[in-house]
C-alpha cells in the first residue's frame, strides 16, 4: 500500500505549533476526556474494562503540561464560534476525569490555534477565558493564510454581567455557587 496521500492538516498544525512553541512540555495528543461512564452488571471493573467504556467520551486535540499549568488545545484551519464551547466543554470534561486526578489542582488555560483568522470570532476569545493564538507557517501542502470576517462594531455584550466569572470559577473546578 502507498504512503497516505492526505493527512490531517490540523494536526500537521497542531503538530508543528507544539513542538515549535513547547518543545519542554509534557505533551498528550488526540486524548479522550471525562469520567468513564458505569458498566451495567460490573461491580468492581478492571482498568481494561473502563478504558473500554471511554470510547464515547470526547477527543481533545492536546494537552500539554508546562511550568505548572495544564493547557488544552484546539487547532482549526477555519475558525468557527463553536471552538469556545469545545475547550469550556474539554475543560470540564477534564476536570472531573480519574486520569488526569494528578493535575487537578493545577491552572487550566484553555488555547483556539487557528490558522486563518476570523476576527468577528477572534474578539470573543476574551470573553471565554481563551487564548486565540493565530499561527501560519509555511507547510508544505497549505493553502495561504486568510482573513475571514470583520471584527463586530459593538464592545456590548447581551449576557448575563457575571458569565465571565461563572467560567473562571468552573475553569478552576468550582460550581457556579462558590466564589
């Protein structure tokens, strides 16, 4: 069989960003995230058993570890709104897994690695706690880098005055009730 004529080019991305920016970090690519759900009839399962149940939880594209602070990543080539509620979802996804009980108590910071910018998307990276990080080497096989959308014109915000807090809090493995 030949070699591969197409590979990921996010993860081509992802790939080069990690090693380029992180060479040090402790990393983990493609990982599954969350608590493993119960298995009917199986009192006591055995670690196979409950890596076997993790086949539905969520992929993150990385983790990595470096200084101290826990980092999950998601790469896109085209940025898309929907990246915020991914990394807030893996976060608490993450926070809550048995697997990563070691780095529990550890900063968790949250990165959008995107290759064309959106800037109607860019401006929002803030409000979620994210680090919008916009990189565009020269790999072989990439399109030119684009910028997609204009930046909105209103600072205003039609949510709640205290969602930002609310995230802080969960991004640092509190409820929404505690301060």
């Amino acid at each position: 069989m030949g070699a591969r004529q197409y590979t990921n080019r996010e993860w081509k991305l992802l790939s080069w960003w990690l090693a380029t920016f992180h060479p040090r970090a402790e990393i983990l690519m493609n990982v599954r995230v969350g608590n493993p759900p119960p298995i009917a009839g199986i009192a006591n399962p055995t670690p196979a058993e409950l890596n076997m149940t993790r086949v539905r939880n969520r992929w993150v594209d990385a983790i990595y570890v470096e200084d101290g602070i826990v980092t999950i990543v998601e790469a896109k080539m085209q940025p898309d709104p929907g990246i915020f509620s991914q990394l807030i979802h893996y976060a608490r996804k993450f926070r809550i897994d048995p697997n990563f009980a070691a780095w529990q108590s550890l900063p968790l910071h949250l990165v959008a690695l995107v290759y064309s910018d959106d800037p109607s998307v860019s401006q929002e990276a803030s409000w979620y706690g994210v680090q919008w990080v916009v990189w565009q080497p020269a790999l072989a096989g990439f399109l030119p880098a684009q910028v997609l959308g204009t930046a909105i014109a209103s600072e205003e915000s039609l949510l709640p005055q205290d969602w930002p807090a609310r995230l802080s809090r969960l991004l640092n493995g509190k409820s929404w009730s505690q301060s």
